[in-house]
C-alpha cells in the first residue's frame, strides 16, 4: 500500500551518503534524484525512500512518534542493517531482537538527521 515515505534533511549529501550505503545493504539504488531530494528503491514498482530539504524552505525537523519500517527476509538481515546504521553513525534507537511473542523480530534507529526507522522480519512462531 506504501508507495515511498520521505524524511526531512538539512544536509543532502550527508544524508544521501548515508542511505547510498545503508539501502545498498537491500540492494536498493537511487531511482530518483533533484537538486532537493534523492530516493531510492529496490526496484520499479517496489516502494521508495527518500531524503528531501523541505519545501517551505524551513529547516527539517524530527516528528515525535513518526517511524519508517523496512521489512528484510531473516533475523540476520535485521542484524546486519542495525548494525550497519550504528556503523554509519545512527543512533541506536531499539537493539535487534524479538519483540513480545508474535514473531515480530527488529532493530531501531534514527538516521543522520534524527529520523526514526525500524528493520523487521516476522518469524514463524515455534
């Protein structure tokens, strides 16, 4: 149903680096790119994220409570992109582990720029 989600930056480049090497992770590209915004996906069809300086002109700021999540195929996967945040200088946010009995494993983070994302992967329940 979620066709691409944005998240306000005051640097570009900065944030653009950070992402070019955490989505590389997923195998995902740059799909789009302007003189205030890049976004990536995995590919056409497949939903997006992007880095935009807002429109308004007004600085980015961080919304309490809003979160982005990236689903990936295995608990190793949430494991490796948690970490490789970390590694790019996010803020752990949620160490990568299971959440309640569900199946429901993640790890959170917050990007250059204080935004908040989560990496999950549902586990069958044994």
């Amino acid at each position: 149903m979620i066709g691409y989600v944005t998240f306000g930056t005051n640097d570009l480049e900065r944030a653009s680096a950070f992402y070019d090497s955490l989505l590389g992770e997923l195998g995902a590209g740059r799909m789009m790119e302007g003189d205030n915004f890049v976004a990536w996906s995995t590919g056409p069809g497949a939903p997006g994220i992007g880095v935009i300086k807002p429109f308004d002109g007004q600085p980015a700021t961080v919304g309490n409570g809003v979160m982005a999540a990236i689903i990936v195929d295995g608990p190793e996967k949430v494991k490796s992109l948690h970490a490789k945040a970390l590694e790019l200088g996010g803020k752990d946010e949620g160490e990568a582990g299971p959440r309640g009995d569900s199946g429901f494993y993640a790890g959170y983070f917050r990007d250059l720029d204080g935004n908040k994302l989560n990496v999950f992967c549902m586990q069958s329940k044994s």
